[in-house]
C-alpha cells in the first residue's frame, strides 16, 4: 500500500508505546493520510481507580491487624471534589474518573469514621497534577493540535458502545469514503506464570487482546470493505501481536517469558488475523498479523531491544509494500516470516 494508497487510518491504544508512535509517523510519510484517527480509551488522560477502591476497602481492616495505630491514605484528586466540579469540569470533562474519586473520599469517610474507635487514622489526599503514565494523552492531545488530520477519539476496545460511537464518529469524517487501514495495537501483558495464573486475569486479557480487535474489526468492516468500481482497491487490517503468541516459538522462549494469559491471547490474535484474511478476502481486505519486535514501551521495559521509533518505522515499510500475498501471514517488523 504506497503512501497514496492510505488515505484514512485508524489505530487502537494510540495514548502511549507502539500506537503513538504509529500515529506520529503516519504524519511523516511523504503523503500523509488525510484522516489518521487516533483512538485511545482515555483521551483525558484520566483513569478508573475502581482497584485502588477495592484495594483501600481490604485495606482498611488488614492494617487494622498490623498495627494499634495504623494510618490508612487514599490517593484520591480534586476532579473527584463534588465543590472544585463548576471550575474543573469543562477542562476535564473525566465522568468515570471524576464519579470513582468522589466515591473514594466518600469510603475514606465512612472508613474514618468506621475504624476511629480502633485507633485508624483514614485520610484522602490529592497529589496534585503529576507528570506519570497518567500525562500520556496528553502527548497526544498536543500532537492532534498541531495535525489537523489527526482524530483523536475515544475508544475503549473492549466495549460495544464505544466502538459504536467511534465508527459514527469515523463514518461523519469519512463521509462515504472507505476506512483504508485498520490497525489493532491496543494490548495489555499481565506478568503470570503456570502457578499464578488465575482465571479472571486470562478472561480479562483475552478480552482486551482478542475480544477487543474482533468487535473493533466487526464494527468497521463496512467502511473497509471494497465495493464495484473499487474492486482492485485494497484495504488492510494490521493486527499488533507478539512473537510470545508463536506456538512454535514456546520451547525456545518459555523460561524467560512464561506470561500465560498473554501468550494465548496472542495465540488466538493470529487465529482472528488468519480468519479475517479468508473471511474478508471477497471484500478486499487484507489482514496479518505482526510482531514489532522487542520495544521499550511501558509494556516492553527500558531492556528491550529497539525503540519505538526503529520498530514502527521498519513496520511503515511493511506497510508500504502490503500486498494481497502477505495477507493471512504472520511476520516480524522486518516483515520476515515469524511461525506460527
Ligand atoms: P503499552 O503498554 O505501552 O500501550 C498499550 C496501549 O494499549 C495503551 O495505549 C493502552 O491504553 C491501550 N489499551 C489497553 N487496553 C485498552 C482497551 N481496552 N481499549 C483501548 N486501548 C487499550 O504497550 P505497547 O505500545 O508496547 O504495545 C502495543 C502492542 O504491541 C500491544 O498489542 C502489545 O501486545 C504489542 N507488543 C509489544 C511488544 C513490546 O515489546 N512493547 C512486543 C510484542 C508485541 P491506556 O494508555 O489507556 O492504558
């Protein structure tokens, strides 16, 4: 697909690693795509903080335990203060976000409350605005205000209501135009090895790295497929995966990198990959799956072998010579073979 071929992309999990740097580098091809959509689940940058809830509910009477006068603080933020939401909101319009902290200071009331007999001191404190992964989108952000054909739009992968929202979104800019390339990135590694793996984490990654691309792929394939006059015109499904997704890889590599749930999900990624190469080949879409190699992102660590910019920029040539041959194939970011 040369640089003239692409003229609408979207990728998933583009607030950070892999799937920014795709969307930076789609702006410097010698033509850029007129629409790259940049999807992320959280454009605000804000998160859910329903585990830190949970894990200040348990935590409340385990330090109880410990000690006669335990100390008990949850981090909480003023989005989550219902006094500070009139001067806030329109600038972090963060629902879920916002909702969860003022649920937070509400349970640190309770607990204070609850457990001042026992001698438990309970405080909510806000930790002002920190630069952490939690500042990601806003790279973003800052990049789609320098672009204008950067989107930026919401999409949790995993849920159907914001895929549907963001195919609406997708279909008003596209205005009967097809969706040129489709590039599932979003992914999540949960460290677990044969003795720790536990049933709701493989559920909950098999639902982001697999469930995800296959409700994401559903909802646009009408805009990716290929009608009459455009028949020889081709458009293309990336799917994100890993080499630890490799069945014949698991002798060579299973000591170092167990991760259980992440290595079937990828597993069954290149299953989705190879059913969307035969299922959609009458529509004109091609589909493969790609390994970018070993890359320091927040998923990769600071050992990983290649940077985000040498992997993605290796996968920009995969792009630019994707043809209707690779389509059902599994290869590296040099576009080599990788076994299934
Ligand atoms: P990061 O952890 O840096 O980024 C993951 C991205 O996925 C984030 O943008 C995250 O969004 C997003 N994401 C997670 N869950 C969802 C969801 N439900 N909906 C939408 N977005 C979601 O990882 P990398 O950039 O390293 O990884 C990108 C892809 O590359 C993944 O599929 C990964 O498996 C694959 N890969 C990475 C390798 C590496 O060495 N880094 C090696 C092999 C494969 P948020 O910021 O909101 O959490």
């Amino acid at each position: 697909m040369s640089d003239e071929m692409i003229a609408s992309v979207l990728v998933t999990g583009s607030s950070r690693g892999i799937g920014l740097e795709l969307v930076k580098t789609f702006l410097k091809r010698s033509k850029p795509p007129q629409h790259v959509f940049a999807t992320c689940k959280n454009p605000t940058g804000a998160q859910e903080f329903i585990p830190l809830l949970k894990q200040a509910t348990q935590e409340g009477p385990k330090d109880k335990m410990c000690c006669s006068k335990a100390s008990v603080i949850n981090i909480t933020s003023e989005l989550g203060s219902l006094s500070k939401i009139p001067n806030v909101f329109l600038s972090f319009p963060a629902i879920p976000y916002s909702c969860s902290k003022a649920a937070l200071n509400m349970l640190t009331r309770l607990q204070a409350e609850t457990y001042k007999k026992d001698g438990i001191l309970f405080v909510a404190i806000h930790p002002g605005w920190v630069q952490t992964d939690m500042g990601g989108p806003q790279e973003l952000k800052k990049f789609s205000e320098k672009h204008e054909n950067v989107i930026v739009i919401r999409l949790d992968s995993t849920d159907s209501a914001s895929i549907n929202a963001t195919v609406k979104q997708v279909e008003k800019h596209l205005n009967g135009k097809n969706l040129d390339l489709l590039i599932n990135n979003a992914g999540v590694l949960n460290p677990q090895s044969l003795e720790t793996q536990t049933a709701e984490d493989m559920l909950q990654v098999y639902n982001i790295n697999v469930v995800g691309p296959m409700l994401v792929t559903q909802a646009f394939h009408h805009l990716l497929k290929r009608y009459g006059e455009e028949s020889n015109a081709k458009s293309a499904i990336i799917h994100i995966s890993s080499l630890l997704g490799s069945i014949e890889g698991v002798p060579k590599m299973f000591s170092s990198f167990p991760v259980i749930s992440y290595r079937c999900s990828k597993a069954a990624l290149n299953m989705l990959a190879c059913c969307h190469a035969v299922g959609y080949k009458q529509d004109g879409i091609i589909s493969l799956a790609i390994h970018p190699g070993w890359v320091r992102t927040d998923m990769g660590g600071s050992q990983a072998l290649l940077s985000k910019e040498e992997s993605v920029g290796e996968i920009m040539k995969i792009i630019s010579s994707l043809n209707e041959t690779q389509s059902g194939t599994f290869v590296d970011y040099k576009g080599i073979h990788t076994p299934w």
